[in-house]
C-alpha cells in the first residue's frame, strides 16, 4: 500500500455498500485505513457488513434506510459526518435492475429503477454535499455501461444511469471551485454479482457476455474497488466529471458489437 492510498484518519460513505461490488468498494477503503459508513435497506445486510469491515481496524457503522427517502438519506450522512468527521470520499452505487423490455415493463418497475438509482444518487449527493471536506472531497458515482449505451430490455436502467451521469457531470461543474471532484465509475460484467446473476443467469449466457468483451472475460469485484481508491486519491486530484469505464473494453466494440451479445443473451434467457 503506497502512501498515496492510505486512507487513514479518512471518512469513506458508501451507499449500497452492503453486497457485491458496493461492499467490494467499502472493503478496499476499509483496508486502507478508512473509518466507513455504510447504507442499505435490509438492516441484516447492514449489520454483517459493519461487522466485516470493523474487523479491518477501521471504525464502521452501518445504516438501513432506502436511497429514495431524503430524510432518512439526510440523518444517516449527518450522523456519519458526526461520529467519524467530514466525508472525504462519498460513494453511490444503490441500485436496482432486472430484465424487460419496454413495452412490457409496468410503469411502476420503470419508475422503482429511475427512483432508486437516478433520484437516490441525486439525493445522496445533494443531502452529502454540507458534510463534503471542502477542499480536498471525492465523489464516485457507480454508473454502467448501459448509460453511454443503449441496450435492449434496459430502458431503465438505460434512462436511469443516462441521468446519473449527467448529475457526475453538473456536479463536478458546480463543486469544483469547493474543491470536491465528482466522478463516476462504469463497471462492465462483474463476475459473482447480483447484478450479472440476473441478466446473464446460465453458464450460456454469460459465454454470450464473455466473448462481447474485448479482455475475453468478466471483470472482478477487486477491480472497480481499485478504481475507486484510485478517484478518491491524489492520484486523481486533477480528474474530475469523468465517467471512467472499467470494463475490459466492453463498451468500446460500440452498440453494434454489444448489441449482438446482449440480443442473444436476452432471446436465450428462459
Ligand atoms: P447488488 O449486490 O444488488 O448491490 C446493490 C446494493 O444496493 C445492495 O447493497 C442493496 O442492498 C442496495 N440497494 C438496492 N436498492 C436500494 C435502495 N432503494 N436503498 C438503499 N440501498 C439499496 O448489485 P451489484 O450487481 O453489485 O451492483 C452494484 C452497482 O454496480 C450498481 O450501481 C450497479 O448498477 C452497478 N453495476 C453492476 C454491474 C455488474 O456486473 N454487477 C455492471 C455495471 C454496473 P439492500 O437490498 O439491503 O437495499
């Protein structure tokens, strides 16, 4: 660990830090020496991931509440910013998702995805922002490819990622001369996920997946931790509003290449 990544005496706020690549993230901040808060809403989730990350070194608590309620978004960012001090690095990634296409889809899941992972990013970052170190703060959205690309049976998510690039992007424009840099992080196929276990459920499906990827495999969980830690370093002090695709190339083959994987991914899935 060099010192540039040593996260010690540093406050880390994960939202959705409590599975998969969210709680990946929180442990790699946690092992660097990071005090970290984390949030989601089933407060079993919570509770075991605090109990994993206390056992790092760090201080971390833990809060169940759900990203589409402010007030409740608010009093756990104050409370953090009470027990461990002003937040040096703020992490979105709450998010919800599942396969259908746009004209099946019922309004209300449409409306649960754009909630949770647009307004909910919106919210966090706008109930965070009092309690941001100015200067010196890093936010990091975690988008998906699905932002840049549109791709069937994701309007969505599509719709929903779109505008939370968008919010990385205004953010970083307003809250640069504060000193606080906003940026997000777009994860491609993340082996062992919630999320790729229901778009790709099937060893065939994720072949499909695998052969659209130009490194010729998933990513891992470890990886976009690493991205992470990297945009909330000095490593990065002069990077912001940048969405950064850590994805193996995945969204580089363009909408032809990744809508001919994710075509037949869909047309087999059961
Ligand atoms: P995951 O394990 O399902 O993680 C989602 C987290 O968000 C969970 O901790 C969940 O906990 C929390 N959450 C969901 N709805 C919430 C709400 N309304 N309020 C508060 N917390 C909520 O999913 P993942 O696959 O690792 O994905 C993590 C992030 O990476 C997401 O932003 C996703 O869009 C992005 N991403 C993933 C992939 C991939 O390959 N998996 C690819 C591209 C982008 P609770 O159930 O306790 O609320």
């Amino acid at each position: 660990m060099t010192e540039l990544f040593d996260y010690s005496g540093r406050t880390v706020f994960v939202a959705g830090g409590t599975s998969g690549i969210n709680l990946e993230v929180a442990r790699a901040f946690a092992r660097a020496g990071a005090s970290v808060a984390v949030l989601s809403r089933n407060r079993d989730k919570v509770d075991a991931a605090v109990e994993e990350l206390a056992e790092y070194g760090g201080w971390a608590m833990g809060f169940a509440a759900d990203v589409r309620d402010y007030e409740a978004v608010a009093a756990a960012l104050t409370a953090a910013r009470e027990q461990f001090g002003y937040i040096d690095v703020l992490v979105s990634g709450a998010a919800g998702n599942f396969p259908a296409a746009a004209a099946d889809m019922s309004a209300r899941g449409f409306s649960a995805v754009v909630d949770i992972d647009l307004k909910g990013t919106y919210h966090l970052l706008r109930a965070a922002y009092e309690h941001l170190r100015k200067p010196g703060a890093a936010v990091i959205n975690i988008s998906a490819p699905q932002s840049s690309i549109a791709m069937e049976m994701q309007a969505h998510a599509c719709a929903a990622k779109a505008g939370v690039d968008m919010v990385t992007r205004v953010c970083a424009l307003e809250w640069g001369p504060a000193g606080v840099r906003v940026n997000a992080v777009a994860p491609g196929p993340i082996s062992g996920t919630e999320g790729m276990a229901r778009l790709a459920p099937t060893p065939e499906l994720e072949q499909v997946v695998t052969e659209s990827v130009p490194l010729g495999r998933y990513g891992n969980a470890a990886e976009i931790a690493d991205s992470c830690l990297w945009l909330g370093s000095p490593m990065a002090s002069y990077i912001t509003g940048v969405v950064l695709p850590v994805d193996g190339g995945w969204s580089l083959g363009g909408a032809a290449q990744l809508f001919a994987g994710v075509r037949k991914m869909f047309a087999a899935t059961p």
